[in-house]
C-alpha cells in the first residue's frame, strides 16, 4: 500500500496542488486548520466528504515534506555570478536615486560572468 495513496495531484484541479482523494480539498488547508486548534473531529464535521485517515495522510505528508533533506537556504556556491544593470532616465540629484521605480528603468541588461 502507498504511504500516500489519499493524496492526489491533478493540474486542472486546484492549481495542481496536492489534495485529498481528488476532492477540492488541499492538503495545506487541512494542515492549516490543524495548526490553528481544529481537531480531527472538528474538521470532519466542517468538512464531511473528509475521512479521518485523510486527515492523518495530510499530516503526514506535510511532515514529509518538511523531512526533506533540500535546503534552500544553506550556503551554496555559486557556478555563475549575475551582474543585473538596470539603466534609468536621468535624475538631478544623487539623493533622488533610491526613489526610482520599476516603471521609470528604459532597460534591463543581464551580463553574464563565468
């Protein structure tokens, strides 16, 4: 039996997001309504298409994913360094740099370092 066979994944339903049984219900919410005080029971009552096992898998599956070994922010040594040059329209003062929006920059020119 799959650890995980309650959760699915479809791409036209709930923005592919991971669900339960293919019902409209995402694994995030169930886990969201544990995290702020619902109860198995509670969230059984609100949502009746629910099972408990379904509660328990969601659960799981978050823990799961939280146990993954990736760590997006440990150290990492870069393989290419990106220089991001934003040319802007002119300004009067130096003190009218840091007021320049998104809107205002004519160009973006990426360079690339190896």
């Amino acid at each position: 039996m799959n650890q995980f066979d309650r959760i699915t994944f479809a791409p036209n339903m709930m923005g592919g997001r991971a669900c339960l049984r293919g019902l409209r219900i995402t694994v995030s919410l169930v886990v969201n309504l544990v995290a702020n005080g619902m109860s198995t029971s509670e969230i059984l009552e609100e949502y009746p298409d629910l099972e408990g096992e379904d509660v328990k898998q969601a659960l799981a599956y978050a823990a799961a994913l939280a146990n993954d070994e990736f760590h997006p922010f440990a150290p990492t040594t870069p393989k290419i360094r990106v220089s991001l040059v934003l040319l802007v329209k002119p300004f009067t003062h130096a003190a009218d740099f840091h007021t320049i929006t998104r809107a205002q920059a004519s160009t973006v020119e990426v360079r690339w370092f190896e």
